[in-house]
C-alpha cells in the first residue's frame, strides 16, 4: 500500500484515519470498528463493503 496514499485517506463515515493491515489487507477505522477490503491494490471504502470487527478482535497498527 503506497504510504502517500494512506496519509490521505480517511474513513468514509467518521473521517477518521486509517490502520493499514498489511496481513488482511485491509484499511481500519478502529472508531467506527471497521474493515475496508483492498482488493488488486485498490481500496474499497464502501460502507458496504466493509467488515465489521469484533469486539473481541485486535487492531494491529
């Protein structure tokens, strides 16, 4: 994921920032517990795309 790109980016919803999850590749919003898919190196930031977290499931930074 191209660290110019995550500096820009922002949750959709809350326009928050954005934890890149390098092993899921996914974008977070640790506030709104949300997962945005990155699917051929682009993301998805479609509030219904996303997955939701558990709340039992770790945010890794």
């Amino acid at each position: 994921m191209d660290a110019k790109l995550l500096e820009i980016l922002v949750c959709p919803l809350c326009k928050g920032p954005l934890v890149y999850d390098k092993n899921r590749l996914e974008l977070i919003c640790k506030g709104d517990r949300l997962a945005y898919p990155i699917r051929d190196g682009i993301p998805t930031m479609l509030e219904s795309e996303a997955r939701e977290l558990p709340a039992d499931e770790e945010v890794r930074a």
